[in-house]
C-alpha cells in the first residue's frame, strides 16, 4: 500500500460528519471470482466510526456478491463540494438491524420511499485512506481538452463494437464522471478518477494523463482494469478491457484501454450488455 497516498488509518469526527451526507457520489471496488476489477456506484457509503466503513444495501448486485469471497475492498467518496476520498478497507460482516440500518431507514430518502428501503447494512474495517482532497479541476478541464486533440488526431480503424452507440456517446460527454479500477498487487481494488477519458472508437477508452498522471503511469501495461462511467442524473455503465500503456499522439502521452465487456449497472435489471448473454425463454416449469 503507498503510505504517501494513503496516510491515514482512521476517520476524523468532522469527516465522518461530511461522508454522511446524502447527496453524495460513492464508489466501492470489489474483486470478482475470476481476479477482475468491478466498480459500483453506492451513495450510501460512509464512515459509522473512526475505522468502520459502512454501506446500506436495498437491490441486489454483483459487488454483494463478490465481498463474500474476496473482502478486500477500495472505496471513493465525493461531495457535491468536490472534496473526495479513497481509501481500501476489509469487509467483515453485514446486519439487518441495529443503530446504522435504522439511521438508514430514517434518512428522508428511504423512509418516505414507497418502493424500498435499506435491507441490509454491510460493514468494512478500514485499513487506510487519502483524507479529504478538492478535485483537482485546474488539471481536469485541460486534460479532457488534451483528450480530445489526441482522440482527434488518432487512427480509428475498425473495430470490435464493444460499445453500442448510446455507451460511445455516453463516455464522450466530458461532463460526465469516470472512474477506472484496478486491482494492485496487494489484491486491493484502486479507484482513480478519470474525468477526461473518452471512447477513441467502438473498442477503446484514450485519455490524457494531465490529471491524477503518477498514479495513472503506476499501472503496469496489460493490467484488466475497468471504467465506470456516470452522469449526474443517476445514468451509469461499467466497461472493463485490458490496460494497453502509455502512447505518445502527437506529443500528448495517453493511456489507453482496449475493451472486451460492458455491464449495466442500473436497476431494475442490472446485466451484461456485451458480450452478449443469450435470453432464453422458460419453456419448463
């Protein structure tokens, strides 16, 4: 673990204060039963105590899956305010009472939801995190410009069509939020946010190292990573492909991501979209 990135091993009153808030953008990383990366969006994320990480779970997923067999977890959380942490954490144990499920049940949102609430509250021993940092947007905007000259000045040949035309357009929005995960070799999952990517082609995500460029160029060239698109209006898509290392366009150093699978992660039926999992009728009951 980079104890220069992440220096802390215990939340402050005040920051479990600010990571209660409800609007909020949380993202947790789990490990998959095959060793891949996967990032979920989960607002409920926060800190319940100076070093337990708590979340509140009301549809079911692929994440509450995978926390059952591999508990080593990353995690971001971000304001409306642009402040954001990340850290890693160990998932112990979940409960369907108790001090948080009740908090959670009476935050405006899940009690006067006529749908759902929270049914179960899962809880993680924090092992370490960034403390609080701004979203570095003075980096952000000019990388996404940087993004946009390479992908402009790049070949795009044929290729796979990874993604359909609603995905390509949907990670071309530069006002839409990125995150790229991948697992590092102590087996946690590390989330980076990744504004100012964008889908070269049907098959691969460029983007500029302008912003968050040390830890962008950590990545080992070949790693599966995967990238979780967003949009403030609560639209988001899950892509994962294999890191291809840094490449020079026109003088611009970028990453890129050859893509090979796209998931939906939006209710009410979260699945995978490519490669595509063929719908059979029930013909036996």
């Amino acid at each position: 673990m980079n104890s220069s990135l992440y220096p802390r091993n215990s939340f402050s009153e005040q920051e479990i204060k600010d990571l209660s808030a409800a609007m909020k953008v949380g993202i947790l990383g789990t490990v998959n039963p095959q060793g891949l990366p996967h990032l979920t969006l989960i607002t409920t994320l926060m800190a319940s105590s100076p070093q337990v990480v708590v979340w509140g779970q009301f549809m079911e997923g692929s994440s509450k899956k995978h926390v059952l067999t591999n508990p080593k977890t990353g995690f971001m959380v971000m304001g409306l305010d642009k402040n954001f942490w990340r850290g890693f954490a160990d998932y112990s144990h979940s409960e369907t009472s108790g001090k948080d499920y009740a908090y959670y049940n009476n935050t405006p949102l899940f009690r006067y939801n006529a749908y759902f609430g929270v049914h179960r509250v899962h809880y993680m021993d924090l092992i370490a995190h960034t403390g609080k940092h701004p979203l570095p947007m003075q980096r952000i905007i000019p990388a996404a410009v940087m993004t946009m000259v390479a992908k402009t000045l790049s070949a795009k040949p044929q290729k796979t069509p990874v993604l359909n035309p609603w995905t390509q357009a949907f990670f071309n929005k530069i006002d839409n939020l990125k995150f790229l995960g991948y697992v590092n070799a102590e087996g946690y999952p590390v989330i980076i946010p990744l504004i100012q990517a964008q889908a070269l082609d049907r098959e691969h995500l460029i983007y500029s190292l302008g912003a968050f460029g040390d830890e962008l160029a950590q990545i080992p060239p070949y790693t599966p990573v995967a990238v979780f698109g967003m949009a403030l209006s609560m639209e988001d898509v899950l892509v994962r492909g294999t890191y291809q290392g840094i490449k020079r366009v026109a003088g611009i150093r970028c990453g890129l991501v050859q893509l090979d699978w796209v998931y939906n992660s939006m209710p009410p039926t979260p699945r995978q979209i490519y490669p595509e999992v063929v719908i059979e009728a029930v013909s036996e009951f």
